[in-house]
C-alpha cells in the first residue's frame, strides 16, 4: 500500500489539471481534449485486453513493473512534446502500455483476500489513493501555476520508486494452476470469449458505462468549465478535489462496512443516483460554496459505487481468469474516457455549456434504471458466499 501511495501522490498532481495543461499549451479547446481522451482510451483498452492475459499467463508483479515504467517513461516525453499532431501519437503509445498493471493490481487484491473482504480490500485502495489525491491537486495546483514541467516530473519520480519498492518488496501473488491446465498465450487471450459469454457481466459493463461517462466529467471536464464560465482557475479547482479525497479518506471505511453485504446491483444504483445528482447541481449553481456541496455529494456517491463494482467484478470471475476480467471492466472505463470528454467538449464548444451537467443528470437517471433492472432479473441466480451469508452470481460465465 505504501508504493500504491507514492505512485498515486504522482499522478494525483498531474492528471487532474491535464486537460488544462492541453487547452492552454496548444491553445485549443475541449473539442480537441476530447479527441485525445478518445485516442487514449481506445488505445488503453486494447493494451488492458494484453495486459490481462500477460497477468493470468505470466502473473502479477512483472506486469505490475512493466506499467510502472513505461508509465514514467511516457510522463517525461507528454512534458517536451511541443506538436499537437504528435501529442495525439503520443497519446495511442501511452494509452496502450502505460496502464499495463492495471489488471495486475486489481487481480492482486482478489488473489490475498477472501471474497466476503474484497469490498473492504477495494476501499483500502481507493483510501490510499484519495489520501494521496488529498494533497496532489492542491500542491499540483500551486506547482502548475509556475510550470506543468515540475508536474510531470513528479509523476515520472514517484512511478520509477513504486517499480524500485515492488521489485524489492512486493511477492508474486498469482494462484497455482496444475500443469495440465497451463495454457500458452493464445489460448490465454482466446479465453476472452468466456468473458464475453458471460451476459451478465457483459450487461454490468455496458450500465456502468454510462455511469462512468457522467463520473469522469470529474477528471476532464469540470476544471475546464469552471475556470472558463466562473474563472476559479487550477488552484480553485485543486481545492475541489483535495476535499474529495479528504472525505473519501475519512468515511471510505465507514461507508463500505455498512452497505458490503447488500445487494450489489442496488447500491449501485443508490451511489449512482446520488453522484447523478451532484454533477446535475453544478447547471444551475455558481457560488464556490455551492461547487463544494456538489463535490462533497458526487463524493459520498462514489465512495458506494467503486469498491461495490470491483468487488462485484472479482465475485464474477473464476479464479484463473481475474487478469482478463479485470482487464475488461477496464472497457467500462475507457469507452467514457473516450467518448465523454468529446462529448462534453462538443458541448462546451457549441452550446450552453451548462448542458453538460443537465445531460449528466439524465445519463446518470438511465443507469441506475438499468442496474435495478439487472438486480430483478438475476437475483433468483444468487448465491451465498461461504463465510458472511452475502450473496454472489455464479463464477463460471458458460
């Protein structure tokens, strides 16, 4: 946990101000941010397709080093790319192998706890990334206005560290498989078309989807639109997020104890409704005060919402597929990350950008029919977890 930290203390300092840093370097607007979050994410869920396989054939740590790396690699070449054309290049580079231990370290959690903690194990991490994003936006905050190069160094550091401090003190954690069942890589990756089989997994992925698309609008484009429509700047906006993570560092634990052994598909519907409601606030407020309130709602919805869904995602997975089912709930991030931002940038560019919360209210609306609607149609299917009496959806997908 103490190398996750160090790694998301990076990243906390630069990713948030990101869309910042492209709209004013390259004097453009969210239109072309959106065709960059597009490329990326395209390109990331291509590369955590590979990287899920590599984590169920080869295991976690490697695969964990590998993202690592190439991660401080591509933050230290974003910071002298001087061309938009090829930043965009750039960008499909960075989406397809910078994100390489995304599944590692997801699968890693399911591998050392038991199912009825995987919630918990979940809430961990986001307390231990939000304890970092707790000081990044606000120090980055402070650091962008004087250079986004000291930025981007940073994330550079702090992932070279976290790679130093697993390859010294992180153990393999992929679970033994008997040699009969050892499979070579193309047989690891045509495994997929278990995943893709699995229709309930398949309908979760295409609900959170829509979910996510509101969510994201966090990370790209708020901080564009409240610098632009009210002026609050990076610093303005690094506060935001700092109260964010400060609140999920306070009650993450608090929260995730008390809706664990509930029905899954229902708290995310209540988390989603509650962020929904949120983002909606931020079309018709324009006090700072009022931005906070907001924040601190869109916060107590995603501290329901994102140790459920991964934990409901490692209740679905076979033991010997976590890689690739990890990889794949990747895929319910990168379509919003791909498409959100060009859609609100569409917006923002064209119309009242006011409408970019007003149609985040709705999307929101939409997903929390469908995971209700998903809850009565697979409940009759649940089954008890061994230990705790919570219920789960059968591993296999066939």
């Amino acid at each position: 946990m103490s190398a996750m930290f160090i790694d998301r203390l990076g990243g906390a300092l630069l990713f948030p101000f990101f869309a910042l840093y492209i709209t004013q370097k390259f004097d453009v607007g969210m239109t072309e941010v959106g065709y960059l979050f597009a490329i990326f994410s395209v390109a990331n869920f291509v590369g955590n397709m590979i990287a899920g396989a590599l984590t169920d054939k080869f295991g976690r740590r490697w695969m964990l080093m590998f993202g690592l790396v190439i991660s401080a690699m591509s933050s230290l070449l974003m910071a002298f790319v001087d061309s938009l054309p090829l930043f965009y290049v750039l960008a499909g580079f960075v989406g397809l192998l910078s994100e390489a231990g995304g599944p590692a370290q997801q699968a890693m959690v399911a591998d050392l706890l038991p199912q009825e903690k995987h919630a918990e194990g979940y809430g961990m991490m986001r307390v231990i990334a939000n304890l970092a994003v707790t000081i990044g936006p606000a120090v980055g905050g402070l650091l962008a206005a004087k250079s986004y190069l000291f930025l981007f160094v940073a994330d550079a550091v702090s992932s070279i560290i976290t790679a130093v401090v697993v390859y010294f003190a992180l153990p393999e954690t992929k679970p033994e498989i008997a040699e009969a069942e050892e499979q070579n890589f193309s047989q690891t990756m045509a495994g997929y078309k278990h995943v893709f089989r699995d229709w309930v997994y398949m309908a979760f992925l295409l609900i959170s989807i829509l979910g996510i698309i509101v969510y994201i609008q966090m990370y790209s484009t708020l901080s564009v639109y409240l610098d632009e429509v009210f002026g609050t700047g990076a610093r303005g906006y690094g506060y935001l997020l700092s109260m964010n993570a400060a609140m999920v560092v306070l009650f993450q634990f608090w929260i995730t104890r008390r809706i664990s052994n509930r029905p899954p598909l229902l708290m995310l519907a209540l988390g989603t409704a509650i962020f929904g409601v949120g983002f909606l606030m931020y079309g018709f407020i324009s006090a700072f005060w009022l931005f906070m309130v907001a924040m601190a709602i869109i916060t107590v919805g995603e501290m329901i919402i994102t140790p459920v869904g991964q934990a409901f995602v490692a209740r679905l997975a076979p033991v010997d597929m976590r890689g690739r089912y990890m990889a794949m709930f990747g895929f319910s991030w990168a379509v919003p990350h791909a498409v959100g931002p060009l859609l609100a940038g569409l917006i923002m560019d064209n119309a009242d950008p006011r409408w970019v919360w007003y149609a985040a209210g709705i999307t929101a609306a939409v997903a929390v029919m469908g995971y209700v609607g998903l809850h009565f149609a697979v409940r009759n299917r649940l089954q008890p977890v061994p230990g705790d009496g919570a219920a789960s959806l059968p591993a296999s997908p066939e």
